[in-house]
C-alpha cells in the first residue's frame, strides 16, 4: 500500500511530531492536510486548516473525502489540570473517532505514549502485554491512556485503528527534552537526578515518522493489526544520563554541573504537584513526581512486535541522532537560523 494519491489528515500538524510526519506524506505522494489550532505552520505543500479537538463539527468537516487520519495533536505535558487534559485527549479523541465514522475515513493512527504504562517505578524489557497502569503520577498519562483504550476499543471492518507509543522522541525542532536541555543549560541548572544508571529507549525523529507510516500502511493492509498498540524505539537501550552529556557535548552546551539524589528530589517535586492540585492548575513548576520518575528509573520496553507486524525498523541509532543534532546545529549557527526549542516535557 502506498499514500500516494491519498488523502490524509495530521493532527497537530504544526507541532514537534505532526510537521515531520506531514511533510513525509507530503514526500510520499499524499494530499495533506494539516490541522492546527491557528490554521498556519512552516512545513510546504501541506494543506493547513484551523480547527480544535473539542469542535465536533469542525472535525466533522475536515474529514470529509479523507482515506487516513493520523491523530497526533493533544495536551502534553508533566503536570496540570487533569480536567484540561482529559477535554482535550480524551474528548478529542472521541470527536475524532465519530468524526471518522460519520465520513467512512479508512483507517485512523493514533500518537499514544509508553506513559500508558507509567505508574511510579521502573519498566525494563516490557512488552504490549504489560496492562495499563491503575495508579498515574500524571494527567497527561492518565488522558493518553483512556484515549488509547478508546481507539482500541473503537477498530472495526470499517474503521481500522491503531496506536503507537513512540519512546522520548528527540531530533531536529521544537523537541520538548532537547528544548529542556538548552534552557537548563542556558540557565546552568543542569544537574544530574538520580544514579544515572537507568536505562530508557529513545526514538530520533526520523524514526517516529516511519514507524507512523508503517502503522498506517499495516492497518490497511492487515485486519489483525486492527486495535493494536505498539512500542517504538531505537533499538537498544541507552543510559538516559549518559545521553544527555553526550548531546550537551555535541551541542556545545554547558554540561551537567553535578548531581541530585533521587529522593529528595522526588519530595519536592511532591509539593509541587501538591501546590499544582490546590492551584486547580494554575501554577506551574519544572518538576514534578512523573518527571522524575522519568529521569531516574528504566522504562524500556521490547519493540518485537512493531518489528513483527508493522514491519518496523529503526534507522537512526542514538550515535548517529547525536551526530545529525551537531551537524543540525553547526548550521544553524553558521546561517544565524533561531534555535527552534521547546520546554521539557515527556
């Protein structure tokens, strides 16, 4: 099957994972439209339009004549308003999903996260088996995984749908953990947290968009992927730590200045969600219990099955990403192009 001649809808087509993935359909032959709040992004030959995840008949009129939607737009984030965060991943999933129905759209990808899994201590060597966690440290976690179970639970003979859950994507771009590394650079507040022996999978952009692409291209062509997930990373694990040194270094950045036991930084970042709930949201802080956990415990997981049945493999080793980033950089500076970056969130 080829998206040549297709007609495909990206959500959040103007963000970190929408405009790569938008400008490879366009590449590979497809009509793209790109869906974003404010109708406009930087990315050629993509079709834009203005609209929100929570506008039914607004998704409804979008989807018209489409044959695949990729939904990559939704809230991200470590910490907030729980009842934000479910509005808009969960109901928009849900309006998506109708959207799709109403206008008898092919096949739907969904942008889901390993944090469906997420419940406070470490995952090594997991696989899709894994159940979903009862107990989330984050909204964002919790949102993203009703909305995986909701896609799932929505595949039929004619609407195939399918999730991914791309590891800690990094590359080129408005990246939310390289976006966190420069300012925390930039700031000199790059402090290790933790030991600095967790082992975590990561995903280079390039990687993402293809396993995007496989996914929708195995849904269409077999039934059996229908209402399946699966784990995406690079390959192999890497030292989370040590990966961080190693870009700052490329990047020419400053390094990490020293380290931050693990467990008085988990109770800070206790207070903080505390002070977020009491808030209804309002404040925001750099920490919190989910980020940590992040940063200090193993979440790697077994990508067997996308390799099995999305005919998935991962190009782009955690080595050679650094390499690309540096290259990314050293012409960026040599052309006084702005450093696009994002804060971090995961």
């Amino acid at each position: 099957m080829t998206f040549a001649g297709r007609q495909v809808l990206v959500t959040g087509a103007s963000g970190f994972v929408g405009s790569a993935l938008a400008s490879r359909l366009v590449v590979e032959g497809a009509r793209v439209f790109g869906l974003s709040r404010h109708g406009v992004g930087p990315k050629a030959g993509i079709e834009w339009l203005t609209g929100d995840l929570e506008d039914a008949e607004r998704l409804t009129d979008v989807t018209r004549g489409v044959d695949t939607v990729f939904h990559v737009g939704g809230m991200v984030g470590h910490f907030g308003d729980r009842d934000r965060y479910m509005q808009v991943n969960v109901g928009g999933t849900r309006n998506i999903i109708e959207a799709c129905r109403r206008n008898g759209v092919k096949t739907l990808v969904f942008t889901s996260t390993p944090s469906v899994i997420a419940d406070g201590s470490g995952h090594f060597g997991v696989d899709e088996t894994h159940p979903y966690s009862t107990r989330f440290e984050s909204p964002y976690s919790e949102s993203k995984a009703a909305a995986e179970k909701i896609v799932r639970e929505s595949n039929t003979a004619a609407l195939r749908t399918v999730c991914i859950r791309p590891h800690m994507i990094w590359g080129p771009g408005p990246s939310h953990w390289v976006g966190g590394l420069r300012k925390l650079s930039r700031s000199r507040t790059l402090y290790q947290i933790g030991s600095g022996t967790n082992r975590v999978g990561m995903t280079y952009m390039d990687d993402c968009v293809s396993a995007h692409i496989a996914a929708g291209r195995a849904v269409e062509a077999d039934s059996a992927v229908g209402g399946q997930a699966f784990f995406i990373h690079s390959g192999s694990p890497v030292l989370l730590w040590e990966w961080v040194r190693d870009l700052a270094r490329a990047l020419g950045l400053d390094p990490v200045r020293g380290k931050i036991p693990a467990r008085p930084a988990a109770a800070a970042a206790r207070v903080c969600d505390m002070l977020v709930r009491m808030s209804g949201g309002s404040l925001h802080f750099p920490v919190s219990r989910y980020l940590i956990t992040e940063l200090t415990t193993d979440h790697y997981s077994r990508i067997d099955k996308a390799r099995a049945m999305l005919g998935y493999e991962p190009q782009v080793s955690v080595a050679e990403g650094i390499a690309r980033m540096a290259e990314a950089e050293r012409l960026a500076r040599a052309t006084a192009q702005p450093i696009v970056e994002a804060s971090l969130s995961i």
